[in-house]
C-alpha cells in the first residue's frame, strides 16, 4: 500500500486509536461518544458562525493568533471549531447527563463486532466533522470556501479524499447505527 506519510498516516492512526479506545471504553460509552460528537458538531459550527461573524476580524484577536502561527481570519475560524469540537465532544462523554444501557446479549464476537463497527463510525465521524471545518465549510450556513486550505492535501492524499468526497455518510452512518442498535435492544420500553 502506497502511504503519503503525512495525512494518510494520520488518518489511519486517528481511525485506530479512536477504534481501539471503543474497546477499551465498551459499546455503551462509545454511543455516548458518537451522541456528543454530533451535538458537539452543531455547537461548534454555530459558535465558530457567531465567532466569525463577531470576533475573527478583529486586529487585536488576529495579532493574539499569530502567537499561535493563525494568519487570518478563516484559519481562526477553523481553530475555534475544531477547539470547540473537542472539548464538547470530551465534556459530554465525561460528565453528560446521559447513559447508554444495551444489552450484552449474543455472542462475544457479535459483540465485539459491533465495538468494532462502533469505533470505526465514531472515528470517521469526528475526523469528518473535522476535516469539513478546517476545510472553511459549514454545516449549519452555507459558506462559500474561496481558498480552501485542504486544495493541496485533498491533492495529495487517497484518505482525505475519501473523508471529504464520503463526508455525508460519515455523518449519517453513525446515526443509523444507534437507531438499529436501539430497534435489536431486546429490553422493555
């Protein structure tokens, strides 16, 4: 397999550590991940909105985010809503005021493959929610990207391309998965 050792790397390692750590967090917790990924995915395209509109122009702002090698505005404006992403996505997994209860049943390697298939989801999910706001888009608003700083990446890398191009079943397919989980559940409403 031919590997550009940057992003493709990247990907692929993003994809097994967030896999692997499913399995060590189990199946209930890792839908409680892929929950708060998604709520955490609107709030942070909504407050990096309101951040754009409000703060991303100011010279003050800009000249603090040079500290940070952030040359404009969109660039401060991704870094806000990634930062965001993240830490919802941590806080609501930690501390939410939900649970997940499904069964054990069935057998070990049903249950491992649905770890597997879980951990997968969550990981394309996050790393595409990501990409999409890196890339200047947004899912709440619709914004023109001009200059859109993943031009060179999606050209270079197989896996970019994928998470980009495939975005939209990225988004989806965890949704479903918590849907048919919750319809196999075999426990009383």
């Amino acid at each position: 397999m031919n590997l550009n050792l940057s992003w493709d790397l990247f990907i692929l390692v993003f994809f097994a550590v967030v896999t692997a750590y499913s399995f060590i967090i189990g199946k209930n917790q890792t839908l409680k991940v892929i929950t708060a990924t998604y709520v955490a995915i609107l709030c942070a395209d909504g407050m990096g909105n309101l951040f754009a509109k409000y703060f991303a122009s100011s010279e003050a702002f800009l000249k603090f985010m040079k500290l940070f090698s952030i040359g404009n505005a969109d660039q401060a404006v991704a870094f806000f809503k990634v930062l965001i992403l993240i830490i919802i996505v941590v806080l609501m997994a930690v501390r939410g005021l939900y649970n997940y209860d499904s069964g054990a049943d069935g057998p070990v390697s049903m249950r491992l493959s649905i770890t597997l298939l879980l951990g997968v989801l969550s990981a394309g999910l996050m790393l595409s929610a990501m990409l999409v706001f890196v890339s200047g888009s947004s899912l709440v608003n619709h914004v023109a990207v001009l200059n859109n700083p993943l031009t060179e990446i999606y050209a270079q890398s197989r896996l970019v391309r994928i998470m980009l191009d495939y975005s939209n079943m990225w988004f989806f397919l965890p949704g479903v998965a918590i849907i048919s989980l919750s319809m196999m559940d075999k426990k009383p409403a």
